[in-house]
C-alpha cells in the first residue's frame, strides 16, 4: 500500500508542476492540492478514531483501542502538516504567517485536542484504564471537529470561501483529475501510516503479554 | 425524583466539607485576586483598552481560579478511600457527577461573583450596566467550566502529575465556551446591549452545555469504573 500511495504521489508531483499557473496566485496555488488533502484526511481520521473509541468501550476489545490511537497519532501528523502547508500559502497570499480567525484556530484546537489525547496516553500506564480514559477524552475530543468543519459557514472568516460546494468559488476542470488523485495518494498514505502503527501496538502487546508470562515484568 | 435526592446528598456533603474547611474556595479567591492584580501590570488600563480586554481577562482569570476548585473536587476523596466507598454506594454514576458538578458550580461562581468587583475596582470598569445578560453568561459560562472539569477531574484523579494534567486536558475542550463567553462579556461589561449576530454566542454557549453535560452524564460510569 505504502508503495502505491509513494507512486501516486510521485506522479501527481510531476502533474502538478506543470499545470498552469493560476491567474492571481501565482505558483503558491499548488498547495492546496496537499493542504485540502491533508486536511480531510485528518478529519476521516478522527471520525475513525471516535468510532473506534465508542467500539472500544462498548466491547472491551483491544484491538479498538490500538486502532484509535494508531489513527490518531497519524492524524495528528497530517493536520501538522496542513497547519504547516496553511501558514507558508498564507504568509505568500496574505502577508502574515498566522491569523486568529475561526477556521485556522479551530485547526489549531484540533491539534493541541490530539496531542492531549496522546499526553494522557503517556501519563497512564495500566493498559485497560489507559485504553478507557484516552477513549473517554477522544469522545470528548471529537466534538470539537464539527466546530473546526461548520465554522467555515457559520462566522465571518478570512479564510477563502470552500471551492467545490459553493457558487462563488472557482476551480477549473483540468485541476479537478489533479486534485482527486492526490486526494487519493495522500489518504492511502494515512492509511499505510495508520497500518504501520497499528503493527506496532499489536507487537507492544504481544511483548507485554510474553513479559507477564515469564513474570519479568 | 429519588435522583435528585441523591444528586443532593453529594452537593451538600461537598458544599458541607468544603465550608467547614474552606481550603479550596480561599485558594481560589487569593489566585483569582493575584492573577487580575498580574494583568494589571500588563495593560494600561484606559476606557479603550478595557473595552476590548475586559472579556479575555475575566475569563482567564475565571478559568484559572476554577481550576483549583476543580481540581480538588476529586482529589479530596482519595485519602482513606472515599472514592472506592462513593463508587461502591448505591447511587447512580450520573447522580454523583450532578451532585459533584453541582458543588464545584456553588464554589466556582462565588469565588467569580468576589472577583467581578474586584476586577471593577482594579480596572475602573462599571461592569453592572447589562447585568442581568452577564449574569446570564457567567451561569452558562461556569457550567461550562463545571460539567467539563468535574468528569475530567474524575478522569485524572488517578494518574501523576494531576495539577498539570487537569488544566492541559480541560483548557482546549473549554475553547467553544471560553470563545463565546468572551466575546458577549465584552460587549457586556462595556454596557453595550447583545444584538444581531453576537446573539449566535448564547445559542452556542446553550448548546455547548447541553451537549456536554450530557456527554459526561453518559460516560461517568465508565470513567469511574474504568
């Protein structure tokens, strides 16, 4: 999967540099085919992550619990990414790196929300209450995503206007193949992360449980 | 009806225990008067700046002080095992939450409603020209505050470095409230009136507290169990 998601990427990059420029932005435009991307995969990402939580404490098995924070720690990296990729667009098409209006905040809450959930894993170390309580606060967390979504129609915001669901924006068709297909790489990207992680809280387990078994622990 | 009996069992007994040794309220109170005397190092207070400070600052010193009721709340069972007795008693998981939550709202809007003279005196603000309306917003506001950091005192109890651990978790989940709490006590303490688009900020603070409460309502069990 990794290797599929790397070709897609690979040879979206060589699409995309060679599309045209855009009239008003200039070659900072391309951006937005790995900030948008990047930002709907986190999204996907903790909705995955507040089902798995909810599935965890409803049936106790752990392999819930595993998923949520393998998609959660993943999902954190790429809404890093798109804070990142948000501000260098905006220091070029607005002039500040960083604007305290509602979507870019509500991004940011997103992250500093994620990044607790990881905090609270750490300072836990029984493996059950550990489980339970970063699938409590992820419940907890998640409600904030819709704000970061809605946010965009319900308060004035400098943020541009989204393209696809709107009449005033515009998005010209030879981009739209460009886009989903990058939309694509980087999703199968999330998910070979998320796989990876998963591997490895899988094997954390087994090595704790051949512990308890030889009582080394 | 039973359930609010018991939910008020709990609240007595926290309100009882607390007036008796009044710990955490005059903590709170001495932090909320140490951070408003703070800030006043940091802006020169004109009518101007107060005008669009007055909000933000209120609210950080809000949520400050509350911390450390909050953060009491649970803490005061740990000795001598009361949190395993309230867990083995015959009430509901919800019940406790209420009866806590209930306490830790008396406690918080009490060290509130000392610090908002305060914060008139230190800053020259005539804070009561929309009283009522900020009276309206420092309830919804607090139990905001309350509902969020009660189940969330109950989750880190158990775990170290708890002080730290209780602001850090409770802080960003608080933003929604905090953002609209601000916003309308700005306006408020300024005297102006809440019109037109500002009146989203209620529905948000309402629907907040809603959503939330009955959140934790759902999920005590589990965190207290779990």
């Amino acid at each position: 999967m990794l290797v599929l998601a790397a070709a897609l990427l690979a040879g979206n990059l060589y699409v995309i540099a060679h599309l045209a420029d855009e009239m008003r932005q200039g070659q900072i435009f391309r951006i937005i085919f790995f900030h948008v991307p990047a930002a709907s995969a986190a999204m996907i990402g903790s909705a995955v992550a507040l089902v798995a939580s909810v599935l965890f404490l409803v049936t106790k098995n752990f392999k819930y619990d595993a998923l949520a924070v393998s998609v959660t720690e993943v999902g954190l990296a790429f809404l890093a990414v798109n804070l990142v990729t948000g501000s260098i667009w905006a220091r070029v098409i607005w002039g500040v790196w960083w604007a305290w209006d509602p979507r870019l905040t509500s991004a940011l809450i997103c992250w500093i929300l994620y990044a607790g959930y990881l905090i609270l894993r750490q300072a836990l170390e029984e493996p059950t209450q550990r489980a339970t309580f970063a699938a409590v606060y992820s419940i907890f967390a998640f409600t904030d995503v819709p704000i970061v979504y809605f946010s965009i129609r319900w308060w004035r915001t400098i943020h541009p206007q989204p393209v696809f669901f709107s009449k005033t924006g515009s998005f010209p068709a030879e981009w739209g193949r460009a886009f989903g297909l990058n939309m694509l790489a980087i999703f199968l990207l999330y998910a070979a992360l998320t796989k990876i992680r998963l591997r490895q809280e899988e094997t954390q387990r087994e090595i704790d449980y051949l512990r308890r078994t030889v009582h080394a622990f | 009806m039973r359930f609010l009996g018991q939910v008020m069992v709990i609240t007595m007994k926290d309100l009882r225990a607390e007036m008796r040794t009044k710990e955490a309220i005059n903590a709170s109170f001495a932090f909320a008067l140490v951070v408003l005397l703070l800030l006043s190092f940091a802006f020169e207070p004109t009518e101007d700046t107060m005008r669009e400070i007055s909000g933000g600052l209120l609210w950080i010193v809000f949520t400050f002080a509350g911390t450390l009721v909050l953060n009491r709340s649970f803490a005061r069972e740990l000795p001598n095992d009361c949190l395993d007795a309230l867990i083995a008693a015959p009430i509901p998981g919800p019940a406790l939450f209420l009866g806590k939550a209930m306490a830790n709202f008396v406690l918080i809007l009490a060290v509130e409603l000392v610090a908002l003279p305060v914060f008139g005196i230190f800053y020259n603000v005539r804070w009561t020209r929309q009283f009522w309306p900020l009276m309206l917003v420092v309830v919804l506001g607090t139990w905001g505050l309350t509902s969020i950091g009660t189940i969330f005192s109950a989750l880190t109890v158990n775990i170290r470095l708890r002080e730290v651990m209780l602001p850090l978790l409770v802080y960003p989940v608080l933003i929604p409230m905090l953002l609209g709490a601000m916003r309308l006590s700005a306006l408020l303490v300024s005297g102006q009136a809440v019109t037109g688009d500002d009146t989203i900020w209620f529905k948000l603070l309402f629907g907040f507290d809603i959503i939330f409460t009955s959140l934790a309502l759902v999920l005590m069990d589990t965190v207290l169990l779990g």
